[in-house]
C-alpha cells in the first residue's frame, strides 16, 4: 500500500467509512491480533496473490493499522523487516481460524504476511487531491511575485521562490508562514479523516535557482532527493 489507487488501500478505506468490512475470517483474526497485541487496532486484513522471482503467484496478507506507530511493533528493531515472529503467529492463527470455518476460499500455502499503515496513504491521497488550478489559486491569494511555483510530495508541499535570496529573506518577513497556512486552507476539504488536523502538513521552502543548479531542472532527480 503506496498509492492511493492501490487496491489494498481502497478496500481498507471502505472499510474504515462503513461502506464495507471484513469477511468472518479476516475479522476473526483481526480481532485476534488486537487481542494478543493490547494497543492496536486492525482496520482491515487483505488478501491477494503477488508474482514471485520466478513469475509464480504466491498468497500474501496485508494486516492493515491505523498508523505508523501501530505498524511498527510488528517490525524488527531496523524499523523496516517484518518481525518473523510475528508473521509466522499471525500466518498460523490465519490457518486455524479458515479450518475452524471450514473455508477452503484462501491458499496459505507459503503465505505472506506483511503489515501497512493506512494513515499515510490517506494523508497522500488528501494532498494529491489539490488540483493545479488550486495550486494557483494559493499563489494568488499571497500575492507574492517572488513565489515560482509549488510542488506537491506525498505528505508534504514544497513552495519556490525564484531565486536564493528570495529563499532566504523570507524566513524573516512571515510570508512562509503565509504560504503554509494559505495550503493547509486548500487542503482541508480533502483532510476526510482528520490526519492534518493532528499533524499538519509538511510545508518547505526551496527555489527556482537552487532548483536548476542542483538538480538540472530535473523533476526526477529533485523528486529522488
């Protein structure tokens, strides 16, 4: 789950706005992990089949938090493997909830078991949902001609100005302050959850110099930064 179109997200997010849930099986071993891990709060379990090295479809399950925090406990101490044990808890008590059921539905031969969060991607989806003509409109409404242009990240905004002193200067005039809170205001219709309220949006400064300087113009390499 990266994208807003994933469809792991998309069906967490029905799940989380009440216009669909989880089946018997995935909601008995949500309920279970919760459970066995007092803190957490599974929004969804997903299930699907991913090709491996050699192009084999194998099974995988995506155990869905709320948050970062909540994902986190199920990784190693390098904050980016999954915790084996974990895995192989979850994968087993996966197996015993479908025999109990007798559901023959899911293949947990060699399953996958991995865990995400659902807020960043909610927080992504929220910010891409500015549009190009909002964008414009922002700078409009600062009415600052040193500013170039914006650029949108995942969870984050970048605002331009043209030239490194420009850059530089407002730090002090209180026009970044303007120009945070002028985005924060565009993005909030989009804010459906309310995860910019509790942590606000990333707003940073770059320009239009530095820009073609460092990275040759390129959106591709500012983007790999």
């Amino acid at each position: 789950m990266i994208d807003p179109s994933d469809p792991d997200y998309i069906d967490t997010k029905l799940v989380k706005l009440g216009s669909g849930r989880m089946s018997p099986a995935f909601q008995e071993l949500a309920n279970w992990i919760a459970l066995s891990n007092p803190g957490v709060i599974v929004l969804n379990v997903y299930y699907d089949k991913f090709h491996f090295r050699d192009k084999t479809f194998l099974p995988r399950l995506s155990v869905i938090f709320e948050t970062e925090c909540e994902r986190n406990r199920f990784l190693l101490p390098d904050g980016i493997s999954f915790d084996p044990i974990h895995q192989a808890k979850i994968s087993a008590q996966f197996e015993k909830i479908l025999e109990s059921q007798s559901n023959t539905t899911f293949d947990t031969k060699e399953v996958l078991v991995i865990f995400e969060a659902f807020e960043p991607v909610a927080r992504t989806e929220a910010n891409w949902r500015v549009s190009k003509e909002q964008l414009a409109g922002v700078i409009e409404e600062i009415k600052s001609p040193e500013i170039w242009t914006i650029r949108q990240g995942f969870e984050s905004a970048v605002f331009f100005f043209y030239t490194d002193e420009q850059l530089r200067s407002s730090e002090e005039s209180g026009l970044r302050r303007s120009c945070a809170d002028a985005y924060a205001s565009v993005l909030r219709p989009y804010d459906e959850f309310g995860y910019f309220q509790a942590n606000p949006i990333s707003v940073t400064f770059d320009s239009k110099e530095n820009f073609e300087t460092t990275y040759g113009g390129s959106w591709f390499y500012f983007d790999r930064r």
